[in-house]
C-alpha cells in the first residue's frame, strides 16, 4: 500500500506521526537537540500562546519559530482552539462570531479572529496550520453544540480565504486543516466533516473531547470524520495520544497525532514501557523503595539516552532528591518511546 509521506521545509516524513506538544515552543526540560535525539520528527506549538508571550515582531525578526528555537524539524501549529473553551469559555474571555477575546488584565483586552490567526501561523512558518474552531464542551446540549459547529464552519470560512489570500502564487504552501466539532452527536460530526470538505482543506481534525462519559474513548466520531471527508487528506487526532488510542486510529486511516501526555506523564514520573498486553504498554513509576534495588534499565526493548546509560534505581534516587535531571531523562525516554511506536506503525502501513 502508498505511503502518504509529510513534506515539511526540509523534505519528506513518512507517517503516521507523533508530534509532541511544544506549546510556548519549548518541551518542558529537554531542548532541541534533546528532541532531535529521540527520532522525534515534529514538534507542535501554539498560536495563541506565541500570539500573546511573544508577538509578531520577534517571530518575524528570526524568520519563524524554528530559527528561534534551533528547530530544523517539523512544525504544526496549533490556533489554540482548546484554548477558546478553557480561557474563553470559563470566564476571562468571550467567544462571538467576530472571534475570540481575552482580558489579560485590567487594563489589556486582545481579540483573536480567523483572519488573525492565519496571519499569526503563517509568520511562525509552520509546515500545518489549524484553523481556529469553536470547541464543543463534552457536557454541550445539542442546542450548544449546534452553535459550535456553524460557529466552525463560519471561521472555516474565513481562514480559507484568509490562507489563500497571503499564499496566491505560492508554491510552497503549508498545509491546512480544518476541525471538525459536534461533540458526541454523530449527525453533528458528519454535517461539520461534509461541510469542511465542501470549502477545502489538506487535512480535518478530530476536534472536541474524545472521551465519553463512560471513560470509553469515541472512536465512532473518529469513524465519522473519516468516512466523510476526501481519501486523499490528512487526518488528524488533536490532542490525542495514548499509545493505544493512536494505534487504533493509525487503522481508520488517521496519519498525524499531537498530545501533551507523554511529557507531562514524564515530569510526574510516569513512564512508558513495552508490554505484552493488548495495550502494548505498561507504565513504570519510579516511586517505591525497591527499585533502589533495581539495576535493569526501565525498558529492555529502549535505545534511549536514559535505558542505554542509566538503571531504574538510579532513576528512583533522581526521582527522590527531585533533582531536574529525572525529569530530563524521563522525558527523553517517553518521546522515544512514542516515535518507536510510529516506526513500528510506519511498517505495519505498508503491508
């Protein structure tokens, strides 16, 4: 089977792909060069957040947030979308058709429009942009979530003509993608996917909250989406980033994947380990006294800076003192553990 491979700035990935969050463009702990070691291909950053800690005028003055950062990878960028229902939404904001705005203090108001958005993506030159969506909160009546997905589409809209005004003639486009919103309504998720496709996008993201209620992940939007939009498009989990869960996505056909789980599972010591289960995985916590005793490393089946060099009982003694290293380490490790995953996933998609 053809593998669809990413083109990014400097040339070409195979998928599925795995980008970490970098969301103020730094991955807590570790830099760059850190990333770069664990074969990890892509970063994400956030619109929003760069939109606000850093501004125009500094992004524009190293030519982008790669040069910035030291960067030579991939770059997504994320409009922040998220952002709109945990901000906005729960009282230091205000969400209208017009856009989204802020009360950062007192005294400073910002406002957040499509249009601004783009613009904003298109100066840190990532290689995908999000385009801005109004979220569906998981507990959204059907009267709400109505009004997120027109709300959706509207700013699809207008980020489409946006984009296609900054790039007419460009040869080099990034790609664009658009978010499907209607929360745990299926007619909701299938007008939202068939009405992005109608305006034309590279790609569509599985937007909103994943989990239901039960604590099952739904996989039945996911289907939706996929089954609703072109053949030939990303698609894109947003946010999503078990192990398991991107597996199971990787068969409905879903090439990119971003979340914030395994370096924040790192920094509470939380790390990922091969297993001989349906999941595939298993979490070691350096947190009980024996493991001072312990001098395997904390995978066997890792190539790791911290399973290559270092024991489970030094990790526990790193872990104890609290001193920053384990933090480190931890986090290399479970950002290669996540791009052994898609390379193992990147075989299997091409029997």
């Amino acid at each position: 089977m053809a593998r669809k491979t990413f083109k990014f700035q400097y040339g070409e990935l195979a998928t599925p792909l795995f980008f970490p969050d970098a969301t103020k463009a730094v991955v807590r702990s570790v830099d760059s060069q850190d990333i770069l070691n664990t074969k990890t291909p892509g970063i994400l950053v956030n619109t929003l957040h760069l939109y606000l800690d850093l501004g125009k005028r500094v992004i524009m003055q190293f030519g982008g947030i790669g040069p910035l950062m030291a960067w030579p990878g991939a770059l997504i960028s994320d409009s922040g979308g998220f952002q709109v229902m945990s901000l906005a939404k729960k009282g230091s904001g205000k969400v209208t058709d017009e856009g989204v705005s802020f009360h950062l203090n007192k005294k400073k108001k910002i406002l957040l429009t499509p249009e601004k958005s783009i613009d904003f993506q298109l100066k840190l030159k990532t290689d995908l942009l999000v385009v801005l969506d109004d979220f569906t909160p998981p507990d959204a009546s059907r009267k709400e979530a109505e009004a997120t997905v027109k709300r959706t589409i509207g700013w699809a809209v207008r980020s489409k003509a946006e984009f296609d005004k900054q790039c007419a003639g460009r040869k080099d486009k990034p790609y664009l993608v658009g978010v499907v919103q209607g929360g745990f309504f299926p007619d909701l998720r299938k007008e939202c996917s068939l009405r992005l496709a109608e305006i034309g996008f590279d790609g569509f993201g599985y937007g909103g909250w994943p989990m239901r209620n039960d604590g099952q992940f739904d996989y039945e939007s996911a289907q939706i989406i996929a089954d609703n939009t072109p053949k030939d498009s990303w698609l894109y989990g947003l946010g999503i980033g078990k192990p398991d869960e991107i597996t199971n996505l990787a068969k409905m056909g879903y090439q990119i994947f971003d979340c914030v789980l395994p370096t924040r599972d790192a920094r509470h010591g939380r790390l990922y380990v091969s297993a001989a289960n349906e999941k595939g995985f298993a979490y070691f916590n350096p947190d009980k006294e024996r493991h001072y005793y312990d001098n395997t490393a904390v995978d066997s089946n890792c190539d790791c800076l911290l399973c290559t060099h270092y024991s489970r009982a030094y990790l526990r003694h790193l872990f104890k003192i609290e001193d920053l290293t384990a933090v480190r380490l931890a986090t290399i490790h479970n950002l290669r553990f996540y791009s052994r995953l898609m390379e193992r996933l990147q075989g299997e998609s091409l029997k």
